[in-house]
C-alpha cells in the first residue's frame, strides 16, 4: 500500500484534469503521425492587457531540452506554435537547438504564429496551416519600438529639414527622443533577423529548389518590409503565405490531422484559460515545462 507521500507523488504525476485530457490528445496526435510533438503555447490572448511570462526567451530552451529528451529523434518532430513571438537571440538560439536534435521539422500553426513564431516556422521544412491560421511580420521591435518605423521617421525627417531648413522646429522634439545609437542598433536587427530568416528558408524549406534564392529574397521582403505589411500585429493567412513563397500544407486537406491538432489546440487554451499556466512547452510522453508563477518541471 503506498504511503502518503507515494500518493502525492502520483498525483502531481498524473497532473490536473486539464494535463490529462491535454496529455491523452498529443499522444493521439503522435500516434496518428508516427512523429515526435512538441507544442509551444503562450497564453498572451488570456491575458487582458498582454503582459506576462508570454514571449520567447531563452529560458523556453529548457523546455525544449526536456521536450526532446529520450524521444526517438530519427521520427522527425512537429511543432506546435501558438505564440505572439519574442527575442531574436532566444529565438536563434532555440532554432539551433533544434535542427541539431531533429533532422526533419514541420511547424504547425493552429492559430497564431507572430513575429518570432514566424521565424520559428521559416526554419521548419513545411508549414501546416488552417483556415483560421496566421502568420505575422518579422521586421524587429528595438526597445519596444518597430526598427522599420524609426529608421522610416529618421529619413523623413532628414529629407524635410534638408528641403526645407524651417521644418527643424518641427522634428527637433521628436529626433531628440533617439539616443545617438538607436538607428545603427536598429539597423542591425533588421538585418539581423532577415539573414536568419533567409539562411533558414535556403538550407531547410527551399533547399535544393531551383528558384531558391529567389524565392528566399521575396519570403524576406514581404514579411520583414514594414512599408509592405504597415503592421507588425498584421495576420497573414495561409493563402498570403503560400503566395510569396513559403511552403504551405493546408490542414484542411487531412481531415483526421485537422481533428487531432484542433483537439490539441483547444485542450491548451483551455488550461491557459483555466490555470495559472502563462506558457506550455511539452511533448507527446507528457513532459512538460510550465510557466506560472514559477516555472514548474513535470516529468512523467
């Protein structure tokens, strides 16, 4: 008979309700594609005003150290992203970690991947997306502030005052508020971002492809040119995806597959709607790395 510690010990094994029935539809999901899962899961759109533990950081790499852990990796992975992005450096750096661990990535978007969820889905091999799925822009946030847009303002403005000398009392406020380097920083994380993302597409999704460093040039274009997307908040249907380029599965097309990662989808939002759970990343056995109020390990 196991004592009063053995039983407390299976109940945080076996976790609350919401952990099973998210438990029972990703070994379902790995079941039905013979592959590994990994799901991603930030639960900004329950937040009411967005902040939180949200974005991607480089604490997430734990995660994914315990997520790929004694899983056979010759299985490839699927990774489920529902995320509103984060830093490029945690993003580089989660994404390396991958592509050493799984030869063969495909990210699926049951909702919304922004920003660096975006980036993220670039390094896989193909994307899954449905009718209601997203993507968003890469151009980069600096200090809280779209790169693109300061750059755009600082031309502006340069090209106003050298036209016309009077319109110096115009900008003086607003230029002051740069500090001497922000432009130069700026600059290099547009660049920063888009050669990731253009390095990503040419040795995974359009590797081998004839028309590929084309292909990769318009990728990058459309999703990092704030002039083009006018928004970094901008959703980009699976439609606008597959048309500049990227390689797009439609999860309508298996309807087994849609039910299976829809399934996972709501059984996720449900914990992020229900539980303290600001962020889930976990695999198919169950092992989970969950931020809350503190970040909790769950091995099972």
């Amino acid at each position: 008979m196991p004592n009063w510690n053995e039983i407390l010990d299976q109940i945080q094994e076996a976790g609350s309700t919401h952990d099973i029935m998210r438990r029972r539809y990703l070994a379902e999901l790995h079941e039905l594609t013979g592959r590994n899962v990994i799901i991603y899961y930030s639960g900004w759109l329950q937040s009411a005003d967005g902040r939180g533990p949200f974005s991607i950081v480089d604490l997430d790499k734990i995660g994914f150290m315990s997520a790929a852990h004694k899983v056979d990796h010759s299985k490839g992975l699927d990774l489920l992203l529902h995320t509103p992005g984060g830093e490029t450096a945690a993003t580089e750096s989660i994404v390396d970690y991958l592509h050493k661990m799984f030869a063969d990535i495909r990210v699926i978007v049951p909702q919304l991947a922004m920003s660096a969820g975006t980036m993220i889905a670039c390094a896989a091999r193909s994307i899954v997306m449905g009718k209601q799925s997203s993507l968003g822009p890469i151009d980069p946030q600096f200090r809280g502030l779209p790169a693109h847009g300061v750059i755009e303002e600082f031309n502006q403005a340069h090209e106003e005052i050298r036209d016309d000398p009077t319109r110096v009392a115009v900008w003086q406020p607003i230029i002051a508020k740069y500090t001497p380097t922000l432009i130069g920083e700026c600059q290099k994380a547009i660049d920063w971002s888009e050669q990731m993302v253009r390095d990503w597409l040419l040795s995974g999704m359009l590797g081998g492809k004839a028309d590929a460093e084309e292909r990769a040039d318009t990728i990058v274009a459309e999703l990092g040119s704030h002039s083009l997307t006018l928004s970094h908040s901008r959703h980009l249907s699976a439609e606008k995806c597959q048309s500049i380029g990227l390689v797009v599965e439609r999860l309508e097309d298996d309807q087994q597959l849609q039910d299976a990662v829809l399934s996972v989808h709501h059984a996720c939002i449900h914990t992020l709607s229900s539980t303290p759970a600001s962020k889930i990343i976990e695999n198919h056995k169950g092992v989970a790395f969950i931020n809350s109020i503190k970040q909790i390990v769950l091995p099972r």
